[in-house]
C-alpha cells in the first residue's frame, strides 16, 4: 500500500465505523451520485458519518461502483439501507476488521478519477 493511502487509511481507522456497503447501479454514475446517495442516508437518525470512495469495476473500467463506510449510534438493517438507497446493495456487513476494511476502501485514493469524501 502506497504511503499516502496508508496514511489515509489509518486516519479513517480513527473513526468507530459500523457498517460497509457496496452499491452499484446500472446507470452511468456521476460525481453527484454518491452525494446524493449520502443525502437519502443522512435522513437516517441513527446515522453520524460516512466515507465513501468511487472505484472503476475491474471486469469493465467504463463502469463504476461506489464503498461506503457508515457511522451509526444504533443497529441499520439492509432493509433500511435499501429503503433509503433504491440501489443495488452488493456488500451489506458490519464492521469487524476496521483496519482491513479502511486498508480496503482506501487503497485507490489519490488515483486520477477517483471520487472519494468524508461526510459528518
């Protein structure tokens, strides 16, 4: 892992995440769509923070799939998640190896082209 990724990683290891998804759609996503993604999961009120980074589908570059990782002061379900989202949720798991997963979702950031935000 690069050093600056490293160093990334280990600041989002200074967070108590929750919850990791994995949301695909099959429309072309833009640099608005994991805002707004953020924003129908901000209207949750056991939600504090997320992180979410854009990453190119390793099958086919021209498409995207978006990481998020989910702050939250009560138990989600996917149910809730997909209510909020009305996306595809591939990955739906609690957090247990925070390192792994913050090692995981920051391994391209910094790369050309890819979207990547902190939101409280």
């Amino acid at each position: 892992m690069k050093k600056n990724n490293k160093a990334y990683s280990s600041f989002l290891q200074s967070f108590s995440w929750s919850y990791f998804i994995t949301c695909r759609t099959p429309y072309k996503i833009t640099q608005k769509t994991p805002y707004t993604w953020c924003e129908k999961l901000q209207k949750h009120p056991a939600i504090d923070r997320l992180f979410f980074v854009v990453e190119r589908d390793k099958g086919d570059m021209s498409s995207k799939h978006v990481h998020i990782l989910i702050e939250s002061s009560a138990d989600i379900t996917y149910q809730d998640i997909k209510k909020l989202l009305h996306v595809s949720v591939g990955d739906y798991q609690k957090v247990g190896d925070c390192e792994y997963l913050c090692d995981y979702v920051s391994k391209f950031v910094g790369n050309q082209d890819i979207d990547y935000d902190f939101i409280f």
